[in-house]
C-alpha cells in the first residue's frame, strides 16, 4: 500500500533493536483518514469471505479494527488486556508475550461476543513474531468461531510472525512488509 | 441522540453500584456504525470551533475519537496510560483516578503531538465524577493548547463530572444524559 509506505519512510523512527515506532499516525497520535483507507484496503482484501465479526486487541489495533468494520459494515471486538472491575467473569483468555516489552499478559474476551457462528478476520497494527496473532487465534478456537485470516498493518519480514502464522494455515494479509532496518534506513519487500 | 439512546436502554447492563456496561456497542464490542454517526453528531456540535486535534484515553475512547477525527479531518492523541518502553522520555503526564476501578493511573501524551497552536477537542466514553477529562484538560494545559470542549457519549448526570468541569470553565457535550438508574431501570435528562 504505497500511502502507508511513503508515511513510514517519512515518520517512522528507528531504534535499537529493530525497533519502529510509527506514533505520528498509527500508535499515539492516527490520522483517521489513512486508517479509513487502512480500513478500505482490508476490506478489499477479505470483503469476499463472509466476514461476520473483526478482532483486535487494545489499545493500538483499535482504530484500524473500527474502520475495517465499518467497511466490511460488521461488528468490532477488541481483546482487553487485563481483567477490569467492569467485565464479567465469562471470558475466553490467552497469554501473550510481548517481544519488545519483554512481558506476558493476559487477553480476554467476552463469551457473549464470539461464538461459533461467527467468521472472524483478525486486524493488528504490527506483525513480528506473531505472539499476538496466535493469542487471538486461540480464542477464536476456544469460541468455535471460524478464522478468515489476518489483516497487518505493517508485517516485521525479517522476523517469525508471518512464517510461524501461514505454516499454521492462518491466510496472512500486510499492507507493508518491511525487507530490513540498515543503520536507521528502511527498506520494504511489499 | 435518540440511536444512542435507545440502545442504550436496548442493550445496556446495569450493575450494583450504578454501574452501566454498554460493552455491546461501546466497550468491548463496538458497533462502527453507530460510532460513526457519534463522530458526525461531535462534529456538528464542535465543527465550527477550529478544532486542531481530539484527545482522548486509551481504550474504549479510541473509537469514537477517531471518528470524530474523521469527521472533523484532524489528527486524533490519545494518551496512553502507562510508561512502555517504547515511548520516549519527553512527556505530557497526569494522574488520573478511577472511581469504578478504585485506583489511578497515570496517563501520558508525548510532547510532540500537543503545542500551543493547538485547539483540542476531549472526545470520551463516559462521564461520570470528570476525572478522565480533568487529567487530559491538564496535560492539555501543560502544552499551552487551547481546551476547546469535551465531547461525552454518555453522562452520567446523578454524578458530579458536568458540575466539576463546566464550574472550571470546560464546555461540555453529551450525547445522553441518565437521570437516574432506578431498581436497573434507566432513565435519561437528556
């Protein structure tokens, strides 16, 4: 998706570590007009496979997930990361580990919200090493639901994720895939 | 806003302590659509006040910002609420307690997205004792950017959030405003 790349080269900042931090407008600070068409492009990708629900999980997968389904006119779930005063003890959890912070939490989502019926396209702001793909992945499978696949926003190519998700049958869509970081210098493979 | 209204008599749970979850369409489970139109209903309300950006907090006030965002074709911040390691040190930051919750959080905005040539409209889920809105009006404050309003989905109007923040000056928009929540039955102001 050539807009997402050119803002990427743009604003994206480099750190160690393989580290890309894109906050101008995806991860702290959105420009909702990109992620409306973040949300087109996913919906032209998966609109022919009978999407009934988009998943996600918070706080960063939101924005894209809300566009998604407003394109693909369907619900949104999103993941909540730890268990809140608020929600109820109904839930299907799943632990991820986060690679860049080095922590694992827990995900949960509602019973009430998936269910075998549903047809379920997974959104994500980033792919790396797939951790958090696979955790919603399970609670797809503990819902009985069925998984469509997963729309990325920007794909880590020189890290796991994407390798470990497709030899597990999961159809992986990335709107940018990122080749290598060369002393700060950003190179794409799409 | 009569849509809003109405699922929220429709679809909302209310729980002891005056605790409404609307986690259907709001919370957990987003409804894009109806989003959408409360994206265009805080538009029509703040369209015409030079709105530069919509802040808000991380989780469940991402969606409605960003559509307000879209709306109002301006960038959208929303402040995280912990320290992670991938945000850098030079930070907006307030403490913010949670009445439902019984804790606080702090929450941070990143220097580079708030100046004083900003004009910022607050976009959130809930109003209840204002304290969410007080701490994105402080760091708003530690920017030099102009507090345009706060744009509220639901009010909870038996608490004190619309007194405290329209006494300090804060103009304040809520989409619906429960009166009371009578033996589970809730009933609105506005």
């Amino acid at each position: 998706m050539e807009i997402l790349k050119e803002r990427i080269l743009k604003e994206g900042k480099v750190f160690h570590g393989n580290v890309i931090k894109v906050d101008s407008f995806l991860n702290h600070q959105i420009d909702p007009v990109l992620i409306k068409e973040i949300g087109k492009e996913f919906c032209r990708r998966f609109g022919d496979r009978g999407v009934s629900k988009v998943l996600t999980i918070e706080a960063s997968g939101i924005p894209v997930a809300v566009m998604t389904g407003l394109e693909l006119n369907v619900p949104v779930v999103f993941a909540k990361k730890q268990k809140s005063a608020n929600i109820c003890e109904n839930v299907f959890s799943s632990t991820i580990k986060s690679f860049t912070k080095g922590t694992a939490s827990t995900v949960i989502v509602s019973k009430e919200y998936l269910s075998n019926k549903d047809r379920v396209l997974i959104v994500d702001d980033f792919l790396a090493e797939g951790q958090a793909v696979l955790g919603l992945a399970d609670i797809i499978k503990q819902s009985g639901a069925s998984l469509v696949g997963a729309g990325i926003v920007i794909e880590k190519g020189f890290q796991e994720g994407c390798k470990r998700l497709t030899s597990m049958g999961i159809h992986v869509e990335s709107l940018a895939v990122i080749k290598s970081i060369d002393e700060g210098k950003i190179s794409f493979d799409i």
